[in-house]
C-alpha cells in the first residue's frame, strides 16, 4: 500500500460512523482533530493494531473509482476498530476545512455505512464479529490468549482443566467479551466453533447433552428445530452416527485381523505337527 492510499484509509475512518443520527446526537465526546484522534489510537495497542487491519483490509474501497462494494473483512475490521472508546474518537473527528482529502474520504467510506448498520443491528452477532471486538480490546485481547493457551484440551473435547475454566471465566467478565457469550456460530470462522461451543458448555460448564440441545434450541431455533427430537440430520446426530460407524469399522477390523492371524497360526501348527509325523514314518521305516 502506497503512503497516499495509507492516508486516504487514515483519514476515511476518522469521519466513519456506524451510528444512527439521533445516537451522534446524544454523544456526549468531546469533538477532537482527526489528527489527535489518530495520534491517540496509534499508541493504543488494540486500536492501534485495530487500525493497521482495517487499512489492510478496506484499501481497495478507494483505490477502485467504479466498484464500491464494501468488502466483507472491511466490514468486519471497521466495527472492531470503532467499538474501541479511540475509535469512537475516531469516528467523530474534526477535519479541518483545508484537508480536502479528510473530507472526500468520509464519503467514500459511506458504502459501508449500510452494511454494517445491518450487522450491528442484529440482536446477536456473530461470533466472528464478537471475536474482532475482543482483539481490539487491549485488556479482552489478553485474556482470550490465555483462553487459546490453557484450553487446547477443550477445543479437542477432551477436559476442561483448572486453569482453562479460570482462563475463561476471567475472559467473560471482560467487558468486550459480553457479546462472546450470547454470539451466533454462522460457519465463517476459521475454526470449529460450534464443536467448541459444544465443548465447552459440556465441560466447563458440566452441561448434559439434553440440556446443551436445549440450549442450542434456544439460540438456534430455525436450525436446531428438531434437534432435542433426535433429527438424523442434525450435527450432533451426524457427529454421534459417524462416530458410532468408525467405531464399528475398526472392531470388524481388529477382528479380520486376529482371525487371519489364529488362521495362520493354525496352519503353521498344522504343518509343524504333519511333519514331525512324517519324520517318525520316516524313522520307522528305516528301522524295518
């Protein structure tokens, strides 16, 4: 990325709002310079990383005068910045009257406006979008590393440890973290979320599976509909079927396997015993 583009990113952000009229009216920050505001969430180490993705990612919103769709990660980077109290600063900036470029950029950012007003206005978002918020929070983005770092065996659904289920009650008090408890697992994530999900609720948090059906009946009832009913086309049913069928396939193997083997020894005993009868005819008929 070129420093002019760099800059046009920079500066596109400082006007960017996601927020409806009436919510800026009410705000009571004070109004800064887009250069104080920028200054402010650079030193900031979750704004500040916040920001450097953003710029990665929504890049070409303004170096493409024709196509001005607003790409996906774009959206996704652009609410974690401004859910940081820098990047609401960001949002709200001043652009002095002489900083043309400042004020052009506000516009040119406007095709995200929709889209994220979309996305934030869903009454649970999706665990992705959860995540961003996390990371661009210094105090959450700490904690979810520890949780990454002591609950390995969870994500592999094999024990909840001490220090993972302090790790993660310590994430959910964070304040950033509110949105992870109640967040919506859409199948964009780049890891297992809903095996996760599973995981942990079962445990750590010592759930049976009826009562972890119940809750996936509650936060996915178009999906999970029939689920507590036993739907042989839901996950956990998959999951348990393909389970039980490797299951099965590996105990015919284990048997095949010992059979041939007891065949094998058979035979060999078989044989050693034909001729060690062979060799006392042998014998017997020398001697005659």
């Amino acid at each position: 990325m070129n420093s002019a583009t760099h800059w046009v990113c920079i500066v596109a952000v400082l006007g960017f709002t996601a927020k409806t009229d009436a919510s800026i009216a009410n705000d009571t920050h004070r109004v800064i310079s887009c250069d104080e505001a920028k200054l402010k969430c650079g030193y900031r180490k979750g704004c500040g990383g916040a920001l450097q993705r953003y710029l990665t990612s929504c890049a070409g919103i303004y170096q493409d005068e024709e196509d001005r769709n607003c790409p996906e990660q774009c959206q996704l980077d652009l609410i974690s910045l401004t859910s940081t109290d820098e990047g609401k600063d960001l949002m709200n900036c001043r652009c002095t009257k002489e900083d043309f470029m400042c004020i052009d950029s506000k516009q040119k950012v406007e095709v995200c406006r929709e889209s994220i007003n979309r996305l934030m206005n869903n009454t649970r978002l999706s665990c992705k979008i959860a995540t961003g918020i996390c990371n661009a929070d210094t105090l959450c983005f700490t904690a979810l590393q520890y949780y990454h770092k002591h609950c390995k065996h969870m994500f592999n659904g094999r024990r909840c440890t001490h220090r993972c289920r302090n790790s993660l009650n310590i994430l959910l008090r964070q304040d950033k973290a509110a949105s992870l408890k109640t967040c919506v697992c859409d199948g964009r994530e780049d890891y297992d979320c809903r095996g996760v999900h599973r995981n942990m609720h079962i445990l750590c948090f010592n759930k049976t599976e009826e009562e972890y059906s119940q809750i996936l009946l509650e936060q996915y009832p178009d999906t999970y509909t029939n689920e507590v009913g036993g739907d042989v086309n839901s996950g956990e049913s998959i999951y348990f079927r393909a389970t039980y069928i490797i299951l099965i396939a590996l105990l015919i193997l284990l048997k095949v396997y010992f059979c041939y083997r007891l065949m094998i020894h058979c035979n060999d005993k078989k044989a050693k015993k034909k001729k060690n009868t062979n060799s006392i005819q042998y014998v017997n008929d020398q001697r005659s």
